[in-house]
C-alpha cells in the first residue's frame, strides 16, 4: 500500500469529520437562537432518549424560562431523530397518543393530524425537529432552523406537548429526564 495514498485518505477522513463537527455545532447555534427568540431566557431543563426496543428512537431536550418548566411560560422541545421515521408515522402516533391521554374530540383530532401531515417532514437520522409553545399559547415548528408551520390553537400545545410532558405520559421515564427529575 503507498504511504502518501494513506496519509491522504486518513487527512481526507479528518477533514470531512472537521466539516461534520462543524455543521452540527452551526446548527446546534441556529437551533438555540430560534429557541432564544421565543424563550428569551431559555435553559435546559433537562434531556433523554426514547428507545424503542434495542433502536434509540430521538433524543429530546426540553428548555424553558430559566430552566423551570411550566405549562404557564413559553418552552421549547429538541427532538433530535436516531432513525428514519415517516412524516405520515410520527402524526398518526401523536394523534394517537394525544387520545389516549384523554383528548376524545374527534373533529378536533382529524383537524390536527391534516395540519400536522402538512408541517412535519419525513426525518432520518440526524434530522432535528423543535417545538415551541409560545407566550400565547401557539405552537411553532422548526426543522433545525427553518419554520415549518404554525398551529394557533392553545388546546393543540397543550395536549401535543403533554405526550412528553404529562403525568399520564406512555414515555415517563423520559419525562422524568426532561423535567430534570432524574440525574
């Protein structure tokens, strides 16, 4: 094998991983200035993964007013997507969930998920989708830095956000995680 072949290959290797970190931490910078803009005094409040069987599904990162979650105040949830998931999947399971945990209108729900189908895109590994519940209760989405849909319907973000965040959750040990009740 020549020397100068893998002295090549081995830079060409470090410079793509360079370029990589770079875009995640350019990335990982536009995602908090979007969350900044709607949480002015954004903290982490805490953060996990959702696994699925032996798959990491996401991990989520939940950031709020000085780092103290509340309904009441404007928050922001990270996922950051492990895995390939359609656009079609996450809204039925959010539909889904959102029912379970007690939501029964189903003009409502059917309203919702045609909403949800228009804004959430397929993601794949490395996709990251955030959430935000603003002041007044309106919900934004973000894929990374660019707005993809707003839902103005405060009873929306509340029960969106509750598959997360409510005591009734199917995922509790992650938001225990996310409340920052288990470090």
């Amino acid at each position: 094998m020549n020397p100068s072949k893998t002295r090549l290959s081995a830079s060409h290797k470090l410079t793509k991983c360079i370029i990589i970190l770079c875009a995640v931490f350019i990335q990982a910078a536009f995602a908090q200035k979007i969350i900044q803009q709607h949480v002015p005094n954004a903290q982490k409040v805490g953060g996990g993964k959702l696994n699925y069987l032996f798959w990491d599904v996401y991990s989520a990162t939940l950031y709020s007013d000085d780092g103290k979650w509340s309904f009441n105040q404007p928050f922001a949830l990270t996922l950051d997507y492990h895995r390939k998931i359609s656009a079609k999947d996450i809204t039925e399971s959010s539909i889904q969930i959102m029912s379970d945990l007690g939501f029964n209108n189903q003009e409502k729900l059917a309203l919702w998920e045609a909403k949800m189908l228009n804004i959430f895109p397929d993601v794949d590994k490395n996709s990251r989708i955030t959430g935000v519940y603003t002041e007044d209760k309106t919900t934004i989405f973000y894929n990374y830095n660019e707005e993809i849909g707003i839902i103005n319907d405060p009873e929306f973000g509340y029960w969106f956000f509750s598959i997360w965040l409510a005591e009734k959750t199917p995922k509790p040990k992650l938001r225990k995680k996310l409340l920052g009740e288990d470090r």
